[in-house]
C-alpha cells in the first residue's frame, strides 16, 4: 500500500496531465472547437479557467453548448470556474 503522500502526488500528477489535454481530443463538435479556439481556449485547463458567464459571453457558443461542455467536464470530475457573483 501506498504512503498518503505518494498517492496525493500520484494525484496531482493525473490532475497536471489531464488540465493539458486539448480539447480537440475531447470529442466536442467541430464548431465548438472552432468557437473556442478563436478565445485562445484549446486545453481543459484554459476552459477550466473560465465560468459559465465567460463562456456564455462567447459569441455564438450559446447555452445548448455551454451545457454539453459542463457534462463533459463533470464526467473527468472537473468543473468551470465558478464566477465572483456565486
């Protein structure tokens, strides 16, 4: 069995690799990449980056979209940024 301190490193590690993922890898429609990558955001740790208000404020991407993208994140237990006002 691991020590507690190898297996939170061993997290973070995971944690560190995933953030980079670009989001083309992702399976998200080809006109949401579009969309993003005209914002600079090409990884999960750039869209993790932003809230739901900044997404939303995106020309075009649209709720529908925002919603898809908040599923995927949940399903690697990740989420957006959440905004000053929540």
């Amino acid at each position: 069995m691991l020590p507690i301190i190898e297996l939170l490193n061993a997290n973070e590690l995971h944690m560190e690799q995933l953030l980079r993922a670009r989001l083309s890898e992702l399976g998200l429609a080809p006109n949401v990449l579009r969309i993003l990558k005209g914002q600079g955001i090409t990884t999960l740790r750039d869209l993790t980056s932003r809230s739901r208000a900044d997404l939303l404020d995106i020309r075009f991407l649209g709720s529908d979209n925002v919603d898809a993208i908040e599923r995927l994140l949940k399903t690697m237990d990740l989420s957006l940024k959440h905004s000053q006002s929540q």
